[in-house]
C-alpha cells in the first residue's frame, strides 16, 4: 500500500502502518546534496535492551523537521527534492558524519554544542563563572559610595 507522502508502508496491527522503505535506496541521499543535514539520536531504552531512535531532518537553514509533514512544508523552495527523498527509518542511511549525525539523547544536566558538527557533551557547570553571592548588588553600591565619601572628607 502507498501513502500519500510516497513513502511504501504496510497495514500491520491494529491499523498501524510500518515502513518498508528500503534504507540503501539512492533517493534517500540526494537531501545531502542540497545542505540538508540528516539526525539520529539514540534514546534511554524503555524496555531492556530494546535501542529506540528519534530521526530529525534539518533543512540548510538549520530548521528542524520532526516529521514528512515537516519535511513537506520546508520543500517548498525550488529544488528538485520530493517528500520521497526522505525517510524517518530509524537507522543510518551511511552517510559521513558532516550529514548524517548519530549521537545519543542529552543526559540531564548537559548540554550540546554545536548540532551541525559531531556534537560534544559539555558538563553543565563548566565555562560558568561563578557568582558573586556574598553581597548583594545594592549593599556594594552602598559600601563603595560609603567608602568614597569618607575618603573626600578631610
């Protein structure tokens, strides 16, 4: 059965549709002639030993698509990629990392730098300066008009 995004997928149980695209096809690398920039990101498995995938697709404008509908309203500019050119199979086409990043979820308390190159986990606290906490903004500015109007006077 087709759908109406070209994708093939099959009816499975209760009314779900599985893809049956086929990962090698060469339709599936043309994107990456045309900046768009291919995501994988290995979830926290729910169930033991069951690896799950979010797939993300970001346009050459760096703009995110969660899905072919996504996908669809960011084709609208004049290239001669189709809906058909793109699939959410979760596992990697094989492209190079430059297009095609595979990384894993954020783990809470970091951060990612830098989406477009392969990213690096950067712990939370690191590159912060530390604050100032002992006094406040307004008792300083006290201090120092205090301390500068006692050394104007003789």
């Amino acid at each position: 059965m087709s759908s109406t995004t070209g994708s093939q997928s099959s009816s499975g149980k209760y009314g779900r549709r599985r893809n049956t695209d086929n990962i090698n096809d060469p339709k599936f690398k043309l994107p990456f002639n045309y900046g768009w920039t291919r995501e994988l990101v290995r979830r926290k498995p729910k169930i033991k030993g069951k690896i799950q995938f979010d797939v993300y697709y970001y346009d050459p404008t760096n703009k995110k698509a969660r899905s072919l509908k996504e996908v669809k309203i960011e084709l609208k500019s004049k290239t001669p990629l189709t809906i058909k050119n793109f699939t959410f199979l979760k596992q990697p086409i094989g492209m190079d990392e430059s297009m095609e990043i595979i990384r894993d979820a954020n783990p809470k308390g970091k951060r990612l730098v830098d989406r477009r190159s392969r990213p690096r986990i950067i712990e939370s606290d690191e590159d912060i300066e530390p604050l100032n906490t002992t006094t406040s903004t307004t008792e300083s500015y006290v201090e120092e008009r205090h301390a500068s109007q006692s050394t104007d006077s003789p």
